[in-house]
C-alpha cells in the first residue's frame, strides 16, 4: 500500500495504547503529531463493533454523516465479505483535545468516531490442487475438513477448492462437538449425503474424529503440510495401489480362466469315458509357461480403461461363462474329432492312436491361442498395440505352439502330433467362434446395462435418486 512506516513512526509518537477484550472486539492507540501537535485516537477491530461508535464517515477527504440508509449499506457489505470467509477489521479516528491529558480511557476515546474504511483479508489458496481433489473425489473418497480456522476462514477455503457442496454442507465447531455423543458423530460420519467441514477443533477433537472414522471401518489418509504429504501425494498413492489390486483381479481372472476350463473338460471326457484331452505335461506347458507370460505382460498394463473383476467378487460371472464358453468349445472339437477317426463314448482308445494325438494336440493349441485372446480382453484398451509387452508375448507364445507341434523331438516327448491344413482350419475356426461368442455376450451384456441406465433416468426425480443411492 505505500506505506512508509518508518516515516510515520518518526511523525508520531505513542501516548498510550487502549487494549481490545473479548466483549469490546477492538483496540485503540492515542497518538501525537510531532509538528503540529495535534492529538489523535487511531480504532480497529471487529466492523459491526466500530460501525456502531461511528457518526460519519470520510468518504472523498469529506467527514459525510451517518445516516440509517448509508449505516444498513455498510451493515451488508460487512456481511458480505464475512460470508466469503475473509477476515474484515474496520478502521476509524477521532480527533482529540490538543491539550494532552494524564489519562484516555475507551469512554472518552472510542465513541463519535469517524469510519476511515474496512479491509478484508483473503487466504491465498492454490488452485492448481483443484483438478487433484476433483480426482480424488471420482475415485468415491469422502474428503472431511478437519481445522483449528475458524468456520468462516474454512468453509470459504473448503468452497474455494471445491472440497464441499456450498449448497449442501454442514459446519461443526469444537464446541458443537462437546455436545455430540459417539453414537451421532458415527452417524454423522457414515452418511454421504452431506459434506461436513470440523473447524475451530484441539488436537483431542481431530483425534477424535479420525478414530470414529476408522472405527466405522474407513481407510484414513491424513494430509498434513507438517507431515509433507499433500493431495498430489495422496493420489500417485491410491493409483499405485489400484492398479496393483486391478493387476491382481486380472491375473486371478487369466489363471482361474485357464484352470477351470481344464477341469471342465476333463470332468466331460471322464463322463463320456473318453482319454483325457491333455496330458499332465501339456497341462504344465499351458500353466506355467504361457499363462506365466501372458500375466505377466497383463501386470504392466496401465490402470485405466480395465474391465477386470472386482476385489470383493473373486468369482464374478464372466469369469464362469469364459470357461462354459471355452469349455464348449473344447469339448465339442475334442469329441466331433475323435468320432470322426471311428470312436465313440465308452470305447477304449490307445494315447498313442493318431485319433487321440490329433485330438489332444488340437485341444492343446485352440486353449493356448484362448488363453491370449483372453489377455487382450482383459487389457480391454481400444488401440490394439497399446500395450508392447503383450504384443511380444504373444508373438513369442505363437512361436512356441510352432516349435512344439512342428519339430519331431518336441512331438515325441510332449505326446502331440503334427497338423494338416485341414486340421489348422479346425483350430483357427474354433479360435473365430470363441471370439464371436464372448464379443456378442459382451454387447448383450452393455445393450443390458445401457437399458437400465436409461430406464433409470426416465424414472421421477424422486424415485431417480433413489434408485442411485
């Protein structure tokens, strides 16, 4: 503002200090001029608490009177600025006495003032932190304010950073949680039908709260500028650990994908009293080796853009009709191909047959080929080659479903058989009809979801917002 202070201190001298109290919300300094010796009493403090020992204003260098109109304009730009959470003090004067007393008191000092002009003081808040919260708030976190500022200062601050609805919120001092018992502030805390900003709190209130919190079964992050973490810390936090949870749903859904296709089919062929499809051995092949791989390209993809099973639903439905799917498909192949060399359920047939290892050796590569089909669905992202990593896994997977059913030692020890065209047409068509089948049960499955969205939103507002609660 231009203030010199030096320059006014070498001006003036202090007479006396009148102090402020908790009734008077004001203070007052008597001070003389050097040159002219002229005395004045300087006010400050709470506006509505000095508006009410002014007369007249000084408006354009002219001492302007104080009427009823001019007194309630004043009244609701104070009001105004309070409700944005500035702080506002009041400053006013009066001129006294050139003779200089032993003694001023607030009577004498602090009554005809003229209102010099009121200031509000605004808590810088940083914007960047916005988009963050915002983040924050999609990921369904509930954001309390928990603050020693008093209610004014923090909800302003709270609305400011869009940490709260400003029209569906609600403030409680420590005070007001003297006379709230642990039953209601665990009601308070497990509702989400109100942002709620704690101000004016101890050290015993925070506590307090963070333990209700905890009690009720939330997961606690604490941002504190003492403690150096703050909201963009929070967030690098909670996509780290959500995306080493989705990596483990995507994992868990490839792996038990796999093993319960398996067991399908060898319940079917022990039903039909027909060999086993897969040998011990092939099933470690398809296991260990390929799946390995393959989840562990799925483990570097990104977080976004997933469709994996959620955490509290291991067994999700999609998971039962992946394996029926590939179960059916495997099945039906397995079956048509050993009754077209001549067998039928119940008939004993060597493992050494050519009909047992061309049925084997084709059962073994349409659930490899399912098996990285799957992991692209799981990646679920709509550019193909977002993810190199299970673009090289596939690539190397496919080189050894070749190396394996093209070279005779492979064929040998593994128990398979080499492949006519015929046979690989086989193989690619039962691949085409699993992809066809799980794609039109995915489009079945959002045509369904997209139905109940918009019956959802044709319904009354009343019945609308329950139905989303």
């Amino acid at each position: 503002c231009a203030i010199d202070l030096k320059r006014i201190k070498e001006e003036h001298k202090i007479i006396t200090e009148i102090p402020s109290s908790e009734e008077k919300k004001l203070s007052t300094m008597v001070i003389i001029r050097n040159d002219t010796k002229e005395i004045f009493a300087f006010t400050k403090g709470n506006p509505l608490k000095i508006l009410e020992k002014c007369s007249r204003v000084l408006m354009d260098d002219k001492k302007v009177d104080i009427d009823y109109q001019l007194r309630h304009k004043f009244k609701e730009r104070i009001e105004k600025l309070n409700k944005s959470g500035q702080k506002v003090i009041a400053f006013a004067y009066k001129a006294l006495p050139i003779k200089k007393l032993d003694h001023y008191n607030e009577h004498f000092t602090e009554n005809d003032l003229v209102l010099i002009g009121i200031i509000g003081l605004v808590e810088t808040v940083n914007s960047d932190l916005i988009p963050y919260i915002e983040e924050i708030k999609k990921n369904n976190i509930k954001i309390y304010v928990l603050t020693s500022t008093k209610e004014k200062k923090a909800v302003n601050i709270a609305e400011q950073l869009k940490i709260i609805n400003p029209h569906h919120f609600e403030a409680i001092s420590g005070k007001d949680l003297e006379d709230i018992n642990e039953q209601k502030l665990i009601k308070i805390l497990s509702s989400d039908e109100k942002d709620y900003v704690f101000c004016e709190l101890n050290p015993a209130d925070r506590t307090r709260i963070i333990n209700t919190l905890e009690q009720i079964g939330n997961a606690v992050a604490i941002l504190n500028k003492k403690q150096g973490r703050g909201i963009k810390e929070l967030l690098e936090a909670i996509d780290k650990s959500r995306k080493n949870k989705k990596n483990r749903g995507k994992l868990i859904l490839h792996a038990l994908n796999c093993k319960l296709a398996e067991t399908l089919i060898l319940i079917a062929a022990i039903i039909l009293r027909a060999p086993l499809p897969l040998s011990l051995i092939m099933i470690l092949v398809v296991d260990i080796l390929f799946n390995t791989i393959l989840e562990l390209s799925l483990n570097t993809t990104k977080t976004d853009n997933y469709e994996i099973i959620k955490q509290s639903k291991i067994f999700n439905p999609k998971l039962f009709i992946n394996s029926l799917i590939t179960t059916v498909i495997l099945s039906s192949i397995y079956f048509w191909n050993l009754i077209r060399y001549g067998w039928y359920p119940g008939e004993k047939i060597a493992t050494n047959s050519e009909a047992y290892l061309k049925s084997s050796t084709i059962i073994f590569i349409i659930l490899s080929l399912i098996q990285i089909v799957i992991s692209y669905r799981a990646k679920k992202s709509k550019k193909l080659f977002s993810n190199l990593y299970l673009i090289l896994t596939t690539i190397i997977c496919l080189l050894i479903i070749n190396v394996i059913t093209s070279f005779d030692l492979f064929i040998k020890y593994f128990g398979l058989s080499s492949l006519s065209f015929v046979e690989w047409g086989i193989v690619i068509f039962a691949v085409i009809v699993f992809i066809i089948i799980k794609e039109t049960y995915e489009l079945l499955i959002k045509y369904g979801s997209n139905e109940n969205s918009n019956t959802e939103s044709q319904l009354p507002e009343d019945q609308s917002h329950t139905q989303k609660s």
